[in-house]
C-alpha cells in the first residue's frame, strides 16, 4: 500500500498582481519504507509540494492522502494532530527553537501530545539523542552546537515521536560535504534500520543516486 | 511544558532587554495604580478595627422632611434628635444591639491642669456605643449606663490623647482632671489610637450623651445624633428596612399636626450606602459609585495594556519561525494561544507583583497621603492604617486578576495573530 498518494495535485500562489502556478497536475504514489528524493531546479516547486505532502499547506486541487486516508476534509486541529502522530519535518535552516536547550528541542513534539508521562518522554528524548550520537551534547543550547550537530538534533527531533515519514527540504544545504554525508548516512540509517518512508529535497545528485527513487521535477510538472 | 515557558519568558526577556524592562516596569506601575484604586476603595467596606462588624452594621444617619402645604417647598435635614433615632431605630427585630451617637466629630479644646490645651476630636455616644464599635480599651473602663444616670463628668481618651494632654501613661491618666470644653471631666478610661478611616467610630475625646438630653435643636426632631446597630445572625437587611419604612409611616402620621410630612431616603444605610451617602437629604447612589470605580479601574488597565500590546506584537515577530516549528509538529492555532499568553503571564505577573509591594509598601509608609482627607478632612490625625487594610487575601486576589485581564489584554491580540500565521509562511523565515 502506498503510505503517500497524491493525485492532480495543483497549487497556485495569487497575490495582487501576480498569479504563480507552483503545482500543476501532480501525480505522486510513495510506498510504505522508501526513500525518495525529489530534484529540480530552484523555483520548480519541490518545497512547494514537500510541504503539501507533509500537510503544512493545503492544496489548490487534487487529492493528498496519508496512509490510505483523504486528508481534504480534516479540519486545522485534525491536521496538527495527524502530523504530530505521523509525520516529522527536517528543515534546511534546522529551526532549532533557541531558548531551549538540545534536550527541550527534542522533547517538543511529545509535548504536543496526549498521553505520555514525563519518564516516558525523557526516557524516549535520551534514546534518540543517543541515536544520533550526541549524548554528550545534551544540555547544550543550539548556539553552542556545529551545523552538523544542529541539524543531528533536529533529526532526533523529527523522529522522536516515532513518525511514519520524515520530510526533509535541502537538510544539508547549509552543510559543507563532510557534514552533509553525516547526515545523509544518518537518514539511510533511519530508512533501512526502522522502515521509516523519506521524502527529501536535495540539489546534490549523489545524494540523490544514494536513495532509491528520484522524482524529478521542472515548473510545477513531474518529469518522473 | 511549564518549565519551558520559563526558560523560553527568560530567554526572550535577556534577548530584548529594554522591550522587558518597558512591560516590566509598565505592568508594575499599571498594578500599582489599579491596587492603590482599590485600596482607597476597599477601607470603606472592609472591617476596621473599631470598625470590626461593618458587614452586619446598619446606619440611621439622617432625617428628612418636607412641607404638605399647597405652594409651600420648605425643605429641612440634618441629623437625628435622641427622640426621632429612639422612633425610627429603637429595638428593632433583628438588631441585637444599637447605640446613639453623635456621627460627626467636633472639635474641642482638651487642657489638663497647668498643660497646653490641645485640639482633639471629640464624640459624644451612649453606653451601647462600646458594644456596636470595639474600641481596645488599654487601661480603665468605658462609662456605662449607671454612670450616665449618675450624672457623672467622665471622659474617655485615646492614648494619643492622653500623650498629648496629659503627658503620662494610660494607667497613670485613669483618675485625672481634665478641662474639656471648659469643663473639667475625670478620666475613666483610655482606648487604643484608632484609624480616622473606621470614621463613625474614630474619636480622641469620648464623652456620654447626658440624661434626658434629646440632642436636638428644634426641641423635637432635628438634633446631632445617629444610630448604629448591629443586625443579629440570620437577619437580613430587607427585613430591618421594612420595619423601618414601617416606622416612617406611622412617623408621618404623628407629624401630620405639624403640616410636614418625613422624607424615607432607603435608611437604614449599610457599610457601603453609608459611606457613600452625601448629605442628609439625599439618597445614597451606590450603584453609579461602583460603576464609576469599575470604569476607572478598566482605564488603568486598559492603557497600559495598549501600549504594551504594541510591544509584545513587536517581541513576537521575532518568534514566527518558533511558532512555524511548533506548528509543524503539531500544536494547534489555540495551543500556541495558550503557550504565548501563559509566557506573557510570567512577565506580567512578576511586574504585577512588584506593583503590589509597591502599593503596600507606599500605603504602609505614605498612608497619610495615601488615605488624605478619609474620615478625616483636615489631615491632622494620623491614618494609623491596620494592616489587614493591605495585607488581605482579597487585595492579593484582585492584583492576580488584574494581572490575568492585563495579560489577556496586552497580549491577547498579538498571541492570536502570531499563532494565525501560516506555519509554511512562518518557516521561510
Ligand atoms: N507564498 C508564495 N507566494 C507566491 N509565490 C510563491 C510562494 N511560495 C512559493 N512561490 C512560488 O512558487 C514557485 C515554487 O516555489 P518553491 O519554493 O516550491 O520552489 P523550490 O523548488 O523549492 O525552489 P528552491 O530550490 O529554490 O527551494 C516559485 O516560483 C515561487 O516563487
Ligand atoms: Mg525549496
């Protein structure tokens, strides 16, 4: 079954003057554990449809269903409660939130969330961290930490509440190469090891060829 | 998620230190304003010693009355004679005790022999006046009713008196001849200074009301007294106004000779309608009062809070990306509501709560600024302020609530704004 599917996806920008047609016609099936990439050139919509994909923004037309449901009618808290349950984001600017510290970053999307205690929820923040290799970084705050480590804790960030799919825009465009194959190794890790479902925007075509789908896309069309 | 709003309040308050120190230092001032308000507002209902009962006392203050001749619009008020308080107040069901007393102070010359005279408030009561109002007697006894009988010149001072006049100690006062008025009068006891604010039973110079006198200056109706009582456990207000609107009516039967008839102004007056009753020949507006001060009250708040609410929008624009991350992983529009408004509550609170101590701190060491002109119009006694008048549960109350409804104010609209911003909007940032 396909855990992504989206069908005649259209997404139009109006402001005043200008009519932008970011999306036009997409038709999109994602597996269950796959790891895709989407490529393109810059302004062919491919943050455009990440966040549609990942139910941040809604679609103009067409349909978006997650796991086999629709996803049209759900109302703004339904959304939120569906991406905090399935979904985790990897931003390319990390958004680490920077009055907390690495700990209370990864922690937030459990706060967002009925029904653990607090042992549970530190217990659960320590073994992702773990996972991502920087236990010793902990009480950190984000200003202290590399990029690459940043974007480590918004990755244990993304999976601690144990999403289906993690959606990542350009996760290591603001990292030099060494950096970047860190982070690319880490997300293989989190595909192969747990079966989480991918879906990363990248402009870097080895990376591209290191997942197991290229989906790529010019002015609002999919070319594959 | 409680200690991440602290930690997420400090880190904005050092990031922006002046946009903190301004809603700090704005808050405290608005509390501080908004609790002296209520302050000032407050002695006039809340028990003060001797003042202790004021929520079962009840207060026959004026008489009114008017002409019944076509064409005739003569108009008289003033205070009670000892006859027209006996009728209109005098044992009624449900009072447990009530006394007749001069209301108003006066002023009189108190010189002990060989002594500089000085001026003191003085007051002149029956013996009752020791039951309805508790005056901490420190040394001696008041004058009961055998010694009014007698005929005797006794006195009652306050310790402040007998400092001033007497220049010894309570104990060695008990006995002593003073001149009050001209006329010499034996010290029989000595009560506690006492607050102007409890201003019906505030006094430095007590003396009976004589025997058979009736107080009045008309020989009948009219005189310089009141009443006070206290209503007894299970009796209500209703039921003492009836009896007296009763009394009114059997009042204006037996003055019908005399061609006036009285004028029934919903006395007996409570706490709150005696201390706002204006003179004797109107009646007290208590509703219009609390709304005056519900309006005045809403004005301290509510300019402070536009003002900061302009700063809080400002503080918040730095924060859209946060909100776009939270938004991601799942907070609802009304959980970011929720989370902003509870951070601005810690920054109001604190503010408010130095706005607190500041008012009692400035009513404690400025009460005679503070309290100029209650009870007291010309400023010569001390306030001698009890501390229950600032330091009670419902202060501390209304300074919490005040603080919710300035958060909620100054904060309101920019937290619903913020937490409306379109998370994909709020993440290019
Ligand atoms: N809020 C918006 N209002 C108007 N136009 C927009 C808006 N967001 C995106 N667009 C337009 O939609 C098109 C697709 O934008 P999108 O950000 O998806 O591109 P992209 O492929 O992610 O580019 P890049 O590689 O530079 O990140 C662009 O032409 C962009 O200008
Ligand atoms: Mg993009």
């Amino acid at each position: 079954m396909n855990i992504i599917e989206l069908n005649s996806v259209g997404k139009v920008y109006r402001t005043n003057t200008v009519e932008t047609l970011a999306l036009e016609n997409v038709n999109i099936q994602i597996a269950k554990g796959e790891f895709v990439s989407i490529m393109g050139p810059s302004g062919c919509g491919k943050s455009t449809l990440l966040n549609v994909m990942g139910l941040l923004d809604r679609p103009s037309s067409g349909t978006v269903e997650i796991d086999g449901k629709p996803t049209a009618n759900l109302s703004d808290k339904a959304l939120s409660a569906l991406r905090n349950a399935k979904l985790g984001f990897v931003f390319q600017s990390f958004h680490l939130i920077p009055s907390l510290s690495v700990t209370d970053n990864v922690e937030l999307p459990l706060m967002y969330r009925q029904g653990t205690s607090d042992k549970e929820r530190k217990a659960r923040v320590r073994e992702v961290i773990e996972r991502v290799g920087l236990s010793h970084r902990m009480g950190h705050m984000p200003t202290q930490l590399s990029g690459g480590q940043c974007q480590r804790v918004a990755i244990a960030r993304a999976i601690v509440g144990n999403p289906e799919i993690i959606f990542a825009d350009e996760p290591t465009g603001n990292l030099d190469s060494h950096m970047s194959a860190e982070i690319m190794d880490l997300l293989k890790k989190l595909n192969k090891e747990d079966g989480r479902t991918i879906v990363m925007v990248t402009h870097n075509e080895l990376q591209g060829k290191e997942t197991d789908r290229i989906i790529r896309m010019f002015d609002g069309h999919c070319l594959s | 998620m409680k200690s991440n709003i602290l930690k997420q309040t400090l880190y904005d308050m050092k990031r922006q230190p002046v946009t903190a120190a301004v809603t700090l230092i704005g808050t405290a001032l608005a509390i501080f304003l908004m609790m002296t308000v209520m302050m000032i507002n407050d002695v006039k209902t809340m028990p003060l010693t001797p003042e202790s009962n004021r929520d079962r006392i009840l207060y026959g203050m004026n008489m009114h009355t008017v002409s019944t001749e076509d064409g005739n619009n003569s108009n008289s008020s003033s205070r009670l004679s000892v006859k027209s308080a006996t009728e209109l107040y005098g044992d009624l069901e449900g009072i447990s005790v009530w006394s007749i007393y001069c209301d108003d102070n006066n002023n009189i010359d108190v010189q002990a022999t060989g002594k500089t005279p000085a001026v003191l408030f003085s007051r002149m009561t029956d013996d009752k006046f020791w039951q309805v109002f508790d005056h901490k007697f420190v040394a001696g006894r008041p004058y009961d009713k055998a010694t009014i009988d007698a005929g005797d010149n006794v006195v009652v001072l306050s310790e402040g008196a007998v400092r001033e006049v007497l220049e010894c100690t309570p104990e060695e006062a008990i006995g002593q001849t003073v001149k009050v008025g001209q006329k010499p009068k034996t010290v029989i006891g000595v009560v506690k200074d006492n607050t102007p604010l409890a201003s019906h039973a505030f006094g430095e110079v007590f003396m009976p009301i004589p025997k058979d006198n009736n107080m009045s200056w008309d020989d009948d109706y009219f005189g310089s007294v009141s009443v006070a009582m206290l209503m007894e456990d299970g009796a209500t207000y209703d039921q003492i106004k009836k009896q007296v609107k009763a009394r009114y009516a059997e009042l204006e039967n037996n003055m019908k000779a005399t061609n006036r008839k009285p004028v029934y102004h919903e006395q007996p007056y409570d706490q709150l309608a005696a201390s706002n009753a204006m003179g004797s020949n109107t009646t007290p507006d208590t509703e219009s009062e609390k709304k005056k001060t519900l309006m005045l009250i809403l004005i301290l708040l509510l300019v402070p809070a536009i003002n900061m609410s302009a700063l809080t929008q400002s503080r918040l624009k730095h924060r859209t990306a946060e909100i776009g991350v939270k938004r991601a992983y799942g907070a609802t529009k009304g959980r970011i509501v929720l989370e902003l408004l509870a951070e601005n509550f810690v920054v109001t609170l604190a503010g408010g709560i130095a706005g607190l101590l500041l008012s009692m701190i400035g009513a404690w060491l400025l009460s005679d600024t503070f309290f100029a002109g209650m009870g007291d119009p010309s400023n010569r006694v001390d306030i001698n302020l009890p501390i229950n008048a600032i330091l009670n549960w419902k202060i501390f109350f209304w300074a919490v609530a005040s603080c919710f409804v300035l958060n909620l104010l100054s904060a309101g609209i920019p937290a619903w704004r913020a937490s409306r911003v379109h998370p994909v909007e709020a993440l290019r940032k």
